[in-house]
C-alpha cells in the first residue's frame, strides 16, 4: 500500500491538543520538515515527548520558540533557554524523566508491556509517585507506559510501503517511537522504490508506518 | 597547567586498553584528549554510537553524526550505531566499563549530585541517572570548589544523581575514593599538601600516613 502523502495535508491530519512523539536527539534525526509545517499552520497546545528541546530555532526547539506546546515529556532541556523561560513563567508544563527510562517508557508501550522495572532513578527525586518493587532483593522502580496520538519519524531512507532505515546518531529515539503511536507519520530524506531496500536494513518495518511525507523538489534538488 | 587539565591528565590514566568509555559534556569530554599511547578505548555515546572521535576536519562534519550534545563529531573504523534503547541497556545493562561525569558536590559516602539546582539550575537529567546507576565504573571530574566554597561535604544538600556512591573523585586538587570507611585521600596534585586539601573539604578524609603525589598522563 502506497503511503504517501503531501506535508501539508500529513499535519493537517494532526488536530490542536495532540500528543505528539517526535524523534532525535539535539535535532539530529528529527522530522524537520514536520515540524516546521507544524509551525506554518499553528497548531496549538501540544503535548510533546522526545528526549530534548534542541536549541532555539532548531528542530523541536522551533515549536518551543512558536509557543506550540503545552506539556513535554523530556530527559533534558539544559541546552534550550527558552524552554526553561517558558517553564518558569508557567507557560509549560515539564516532566523530566531519565533518558534510558523514558526509552523503556516509550518502548514498553509500543510493545505491549504493562511497564519496565528499573533501578535508575530509586531514591531520587526520578522516583516521586513510582511504585518501588523488590525483585532478589533488589530496588526497581515500576516505569509506566508513555503512548502518544502521533509519532513523527525522521528517517534517512524510506519507500512507499513505508519502510524506514536510519543513519547513525540519528537513528536514536525513532524506531521505539514509531512502535509507540496511535499514528506514525514518517519523513525521509531520500525515498527510494519498493524492492530497493534489503530486508536486512529496514529497521522499521512499513507495516507500522501510516504516512510517509512525499518528497518535494524545490529549485532541482 | 590549568586546573582543569590537571584533572583530565588525570583521569586519561584510569582508562584501560578495551575499555567501553562514556564522557559527559564539558570537562569530561577533555579526557579523551590524553588517552595514553598504547590505551586502546572506544567512546560510547549516549545518542547512540560506540567509537565517536573528535571530527578530523569541520568539512567532514555529517549531519546524521553527532555527539550527545548536538556537536558534529567522527567515527573510527570499526564503529557501530544503535537505537536509544539499546544506548541505555549498554549503560544500564552493566556493558559500559567506564562513565566521567561532572558533579555539582559529592558527600562522605561517595553520592554524587549533579543535575539540579532547585530554583536557579533545572536542565534534566539526561542520562546521568542511568550512568550512575549502570556504569561499572563511575568517575568524576569537577572542581575541588565553587566560588571557594567546598564542593566534597559531609552530606549533599542538592538533589541525588543516584543512591549508588561513584567509583572515584578527582579535582585540581586530589584524587578521592569512597570507602567503607569514609573519603579516602589517595592522591594529592603536584605541590598540593594535605593541609590544602583538607582546608577547603567539608566531608571527613581518610588520610594515610603517606599520601602520593598525582601522575598525570603526558
């Protein structure tokens, strides 16, 4: 099945108030051409899980600038000011969890888990409103599902199926992501033909993928 | 030799040939500057790739390669990239041998605080929490002080990074490890007493008769 789709009408599909996974990781990686349509046509009060804010004017950090969000989910937001301005002034809701836990969080939602134990974060602030559980006398924290409406998927190479592959550090959070959403909208920066890709490098496969954002040609390239 | 580079020739030193190493942003990502000859380590970072080098020239820059901190960086032959669940079960998972990482203080017992300060500082975690807790070894790399006040007190009062004590403490200053007994002081900086150390430390030190002098790596 053919899953392509127009960038504008891939956003127009997302409504106000949504819960948005975006992939990457200080903006490598990320769906940029999403989310600067996200920008162009406005859409408000979101709920953002991802693993940072990028910097101002820079991938997730761009939402953030165009006050877009209201709730994120994050490990870090050390490198955009912006975000901890809106934060202090009240403008955004913060929920800081460690970077490997909001991977399992993430991940066990999209597998189907009812969570993951992990000793990170036991008898620190991480721990607020956990329920702690012994395993061989061991502490662990119960680390709940994060599901969202819509993931957004930066990938490197992609075909009409919807099959994704990813390039190095910027595969990070998009293949757990792209198991974890009600919708999974994907880009690419280059689309290939089906039967292009092996088997063996697809790393997610195109039959979780809803929308794959057509490519555009702007001045030949 | 400014302070900082005292601490990172230093450390340079605890790493071994095979060693798995994750280097947090700042100070300790100098370490790899004076990785010994002959030391063969690979550099994991957290966004996902094992074998991260500074990059050789700005026009080889990738814009799918990068360090955690969203720097372009290289790669050396023999390097793998992965998801960040996998990044997070090598740390988590017992697989990392060695993490350096900064700290706001540490206390008695080898706790480290180094993510927050309530109030003035609130960047996230990140992955600190899951390198404190997974890494085989955790050290860290920070000033003795902070605007002449002591950084290494009887008890942290900011926010805990994990409730697992770090492998070892370097400054400017001295080298500390964390024992049954309290804060051993195991080394001092070259032309460091003591008396120096002890005067500007808040927690307890265990102190040998004789207590060496730092090596440092070239």
């Amino acid at each position: 099945m053919h899953k392509g789709i127009a960038l504008s009408a891939a956003v127009e599909k997302i409504p106000d108030g949504s819960s948005l996974m975006i992939g990457g990781f200080m903006g490598i990686g990320s769906p940029h051409r999403l989310i600067g349509e996200l920008v162009r046509q406005g859409r408000k009060n979101l709920t953002v899980i991802a693993n940072d804010t990028a910097r101002p004017g820079f991938g997730i950090g761009r939402l953030i600038d165009a006050k877009l969000v209201r709730r994120l989910v994050v490990s870090h937001i050390g490198t955009n000011p912006e975000t901890q301005r809106q934060m202090i002034a009240g403008e955004i809701t913060v929920d800081l969890v460690p970077q490997g836990t909001l991977a399992e969080r993430i991940r066990a939602a999209g597998y189907g888990l009812g969570g993951v134990l992990t000793p990170t974060g036991v008898g620190t602030m991480a721990a607020e409103g956990a329920q702690l559980i012994e395993v061989a006398g061991r502490q662990f924290l119960l680390a709940l599902p994060i599901a969202a409406d819509f993931a957004l998927i930066g990938a490197h190479r992609a075909d009409y199926l919807g099959n994704l592959s990813y390039a190095l550090t910027a595969r990070n959070f998009n293949p757990v992501m792209a198991m974890a959403a009600a919708t999974v909208v994907a880009e690419a920066a280059e689309i290939v033909p089906v039967g292009v890709m092996p088997p063996d490098d697809v790393i997610t496969p195109g039959s979780i993928v809803d929308h794959l954002v057509e490519r555009e040609i702007v001045n030949g390239r | 030799m400014d302070a900082k580079e005292i601490i990172a020739r230093r450390i340079a030193l605890e790493l071994m040939s095979g060693d798995l190493v994750n280097l947090g942003i700042g100070l300790p990502t100098t370490v790899a500057g004076y990785v010994p000859q002959g030391v063969e380590v690979l550099f994991q970072a957290e966004n996902g790739l094992i074998g991260m080098q500074p990059l050789p020239d700005p026009g080889l820059a990738d814009q799918y390669l990068s360090d955690p901190g969203g720097s372009f960086v290289g790669a050396v032959p023999g390097a793998c990239s992965f998801d960040s669940c996998m990044s997070f079960g090598l740390i988590r998972g017992g697989h990392l041998d060695v993490t350096v990482l900064g700290g706001l203080e540490v206390d008695e017992h080898g706790l480290l605080a180094n993510w927050m300060v309530p109030g003035k500082m609130v960047p996230g975690m990140g992955g600190a929490m899951d390198l404190v807790t997974g890494a085989k070894r955790v050290i860290v790399a920070m000033m003795h002080t902070a605007k002449g006040r002591p950084k290494i007190l009887k008890k942290c009062t900011l926010p805990l990074t994990s409730t697992r004590s770090v492998s070892l403490i370097v400054t400017e200053l001295a080298v500390l490890e964390p024992t049954a007994d309290g804060l051993l002081l195991k080394e001092v900086a070259p032309g460091v007493s003591v008396q120096d150390v002890t005067a500007v430390t808040d927690a307890t030190l265990v102190i040998p008769a004789d207590v060496p002098v730092m090596r440092l790596a070239p």
